[in-house]
C-alpha cells in the first residue's frame, strides 16, 4: 500500500488563483496518496503447566491518507485511527459500551488488552489456551472524486474453541470526509432489498448444492425468516459489496457471505453523485 497513488484529477491539477492589486495567490491541492500504519505489541512469554509457550499480541496495519484538502482527509483519518484502538479495548474491557470514554491511543489500549490477560494467567494458571489475539488490517476498497471506500479486517482470539473475525467496510464522501449511511448512497433501499434477496437465494441455493444440503431461507438467522441486507455494504470499483459475516445470518462454519452487484444494475438505486458510470 506504500506510495500508492490514486490519481484525483480534480485533486491533482486543481489550483485557485486569486489576482488583486495587491496580491497574487495560487492555492495547489497535492495529489491523494495512500501509506500505513503499523503498530505490534507482545506480552512476554507464558509457560503452561503442560509445556507450551503461549503469547498475546496486538498486530495492526490501517491505511493513512495524505494530500487532498487536509480538513476533509483528517476526519477519515481520525476515524480510521480509531477502529484498532476501539477494537482492541473492547477486546479487554467487552462490557464497555460505545459510550465509554476510549483511551488516549493504540499504546494505552494495548497495555490494558494485555494487562487483562495476565490478571487471568494469574489468577487461573490451570485454565488452557490463556491467551488474547488482535490482528487488525485495513485498506483501500476504492477512491474516486466522490468516494474515499476504505475496509477493515478484525481477527480475535480470546480462549474457547475458536477466534472471530469480522470485516467493516467504509464509504466516505470524497468531498467532505463524512462516514456516510446507506441512506446516503443508496437512493432506493427497498429495490437494493429485492435486487440482493434475488442473489442472495441464488448464492446460496449454489453453496447448498455444493455442499449437498437442501437451501431454505428458515435455516437463516433473519427476523421471521424475512430477507434483510447487511450491515457492511462497501462501494468498490465494479460496483456494491454485500457482506454479511459470521453470525450475522448463518453460523460461524458458513463464514462471511459476499454478494457482489454490478454497476449497471445499480442504475436509478445508487445516488447519482456516487454512481459510477
């Protein structure tokens, strides 16, 4: 992702002179560019009764934006920035809720992550699998003149049979550094509804067939058995991603469930502003 440069037209040449008697100003807006942060952070090893070593981590990579009008790129910055943070205290702290203030930075959130797992070995050396994992990974969906579409990747581990992972997917409005809601972008929610219930069926009557088991929409975690879109719906280059993941509707062995959907359907459903023709 280093160096990686994305070519706003408007962003690159876009210049503002402003000529006076008195002065003469040019305004230039350097090209958008897109870099990463990395941050890692281990606990020191710890012995089980049984032999094994075991290590908590916290590994993150989220993208960083630089160029553009610095007031709209600091806000999807900033957001940015917080996702790891956030993750990874509630990862230590999961009955706080999103009003609980979060720590000052991805430093102080890791020593408490960490903190909380060795309050555990101490306090249950006998228990198995004492360990806590955090991988965090994000970067870019798709950019345009419009739209900043960013995802981030989640993977835990905190004890019990298995981990989770989780993936949001993040439009920003190119123009004034807004997260935006569906509602923004999505002119039509009730025919993207019916358009992605279609494929939704289609898909997984495929993976049941594959899978030789019989499709039926009861057997989904849907409300009345009544189809639903997803939480995470990201644009991209070749149009919107649905993306359901573990537990959302179907069980954590189904995995994430992925719909794509092609611009020229999306004609008449996506806001004119962020359609990409």
């Amino acid at each position: 992702m280093k160096n990686l440069v994305y070519l706003f037209l408007f962003m690159i040449s876009l210049s503002a002179c402003q000529s006076s008697k008195e002065t003469d100003t040019t305004v230039i807006i350097k090209p958008i560019t897109v870099d990463s942060v990395a941050f890692m952070k281990e606990s020191p090893f710890y012995i089980t009764k049984e032999g094994d070593t075991l290590t908590s981590y916290i590994h993150v990579v989220y993208p960083k934006i630089s160029g553009g009008n610095d007031s709209i790129i600091s806000k999807i910055n900033t957001y940015m920035a917080e996702l790891p943070i956030k993750g990874v205290y509630m990862q230590a702290n999961p009955e706080a809720s999103d009003a609980t203030p979060l720590p000052r930075g991805l430093e102080q959130a890791s020593l408490l992550f960490l903190d909380e797992i060795d309050k555990l070995q101490k306090e249950t050396p006998d228990a198995a699998n004492l360990v806590y994992t955090y991988d965090g990974k994000g970067d870019t969906l798709f950019m345009s003149p419009t739209i900043i579409s960013l995802y981030y990747d989640e993977s835990t581990y905190a004890g019990g049979a298995h981990g989770n992972y989780t993936t949001s997917l993040l439009n920003f409005d190119a123009t004034t550094g807004e997260l935006l809601a569906l509602s923004d972008f999505v002119s039509d929610t009730l025919a993207l509804k019916k358009m992605a219930e279609v494929k939704f069926k289609a898909n997984e009557t495929k993976v049941a067939k594959e899978n030789k088991y019989a499709f039926k929409m009861e057997d989904y975690f849907f409300t009345d058995g009544k189809y639903a879109l997803p939480n995470n719906i990201g644009i991209t280059k070749k149009g919107l991603r649905l993306l359901y993941n573990p537990y959302e509707v179907a069980s954590y062995a189904r995995g994430q469930i992925i719909l794509e959907i092609p611009w020229k359907e999306l004609k008449g459903i996506v806001a004119e502003k962020y359609l990409q023709h």
